[in-house]
C-alpha cells in the first residue's frame, strides 16, 4: 500500500478491527455484484470508496428515466446507456485506483459458475427469484459468500448465505425453487427510493466484514424493513437438510 493509499484509506485504517492489513484485503478482493440497479447502486458505490480492488458488474439493461428516481449511479444524461457502462463511470470517478470489469449480458449456466469461482464475495442485487436461485446455487458450489438484498414497495429484506459454514443455510432453504413465489415488479408495484439505499449500503457493510473477517455476519439470519415506520425486525434460518442446493439429502 502507497503513501497515496495510506492517506484515502485512513478512516478505515483508524479502526482497530480494519488497520493496514484489513485494508489490504479490500485491495486484494474481487467482487461481482449482479444487477447494477436500485441496490446495485449503493452497494457498488460504497465497495468502490472502500477499496475493493476489483468490481466486477454484471446487468444486461440501459439506464431508463424511470430509473433516476432510485439507481443512483446513473444520471439524466446517461439515459439510454448500459447501465454497467454508466456504472463503471460513475464508479472511476469516485476511485480510479480500483479495477471495475462492466458486463452487459444476464448471467447463467458455466459462465455464471465461472464468474462466482473467481470472486471473493458475491452481491445479489438482481430483481426476480430466477437470478437469485441461479446465483445462490453457483455460491453454494463454489463455496463463495453471498450477500443478498430485496426490496419492495416500504419493505426490504437483506441476508448472508455462507457455504464455508456448516450450519449456514442457502438462499434455496429460505425460498425453496419449487415453492411457487412470484416475482413483484417495481414497474407495477413501486418502490420507495430511499429503502434502496439502505439494504444496498448494508450489502456493501456485510460484503466488506466478510472480506476483512470482522464482526458477525447475518448468516443464519434474515433482516427485514418495514420502511412505513422504519421498524427492523430479524428472524433466524436454520439449515434444510432436504435443500435440493444444500441439504445433506439432496440428490448427487
């Protein structure tokens, strides 16, 4: 780490819990972060102040008017561009120092298996349970930390699914793929802006205690917000074993 370094990562390196070393392994981290969005936004935006040394953004979308309300990478005059694009800018600009890798495609299949065995951390910032039951299950096989975040109308919803813990449960435990859950759309149903970017920043502060080792993660557990009256409330998840991605019974 550079005096130049030393200097932008000092509030960091005051903390005993972080110091040089936690901070050097924020530099050495790689990130995918799927869905450069509502929670995508905050979540990226924070990594990349933070120093994560490489982010890589995966969204196959353009920035749409809609979109300014809450996705605050993206700006009026970059409506109609890739929103990984805009986001890449907009992530240069606050730390040119880190690497960012923008990918306009929808992952799936080897090459989503490829991306999540290269990362360190994953973020799951996508918008429907199709994404997120893919993502959770390349996770889980590679054995690579997820950090996931949902949103809705006043409520919000965020958790870790750690497969290097035995008795942390997987996203498919939670909301089994058979179970009949259906997607709500903001388009149709709405989103209140600000919620956004409190699960998308709680993201990022998980993503970084998973990256340095500090603290408790919410492994095990699921953070909710009723953004009507700003009331959280936590519920714990135990392990399936009959999980079709985790569980000791699932088929081989």
């Amino acid at each position: 780490m550079n005096d130049h370094q030393l200097l932008r990562y000092s509030r960091h390196i005051l903390l005993d819990e972080i110091g040089i070393e936690g901070q050097q392994r924020l530099l050495d981290a790689t990130v995918l972060v799927i869905g450069a969005g509502g929670l995508g936004s905050p979540a990226a935006l924070y990594l990349a102040a933070s120093g994560v040394g490489r982010i890589v953004l995966v969204d196959d979308d353009d920035v749409d008017l809609t979109n300014l309300q809450r996705q605050i990478m993206h700006t009026t005059a970059r409506v109609g561009q890739p929103k990984v694009d805009s986001a890449k800018l907009a992530l240069s600009q606050i730390n040119p120092e880190i690497a960012v890798t923008a990918l306009r495609e929808r992952l799936a299949g080897d090459r989503l298996t490829e991306l999540v065995a290269a990362s360190t951390v994953v973020l799951d910032c996508s918008d429907n349970f199709k994404t997120r039951h893919a993502v959770n299950a390349a996770c889980m096989a590679a054995g690579v930390p997820l950090v996931a975040g949902a949103v809705i109308r006043f409520d919000g919803q965020l958790s870790v699914f750690d497969p290097r813990s035995a008795a942390s449960p997987c996203y498919a435990c939670l909301f089994p793929p058979g179970a009949g859950f259906e997607d709500a759309a903001c388009s149709t149903m709405g989103v209140f802006a600000p919620l956004v970017g409190v699960i998308g920043a709680m993201q990022a502060a998980e993503a970084l205690k998973l990256l340095i080792g500090i603290g408790e993660s919410l492994a095990g557990r699921l953070l909710m917000l009723d953004g009507r009256n700003m009331e959280w409330s936590s519920i714990g998840i135990a392990r399936d074993p009959a999980c079709p991605v985790c569980g000791t019974a699932r088929p081989l």
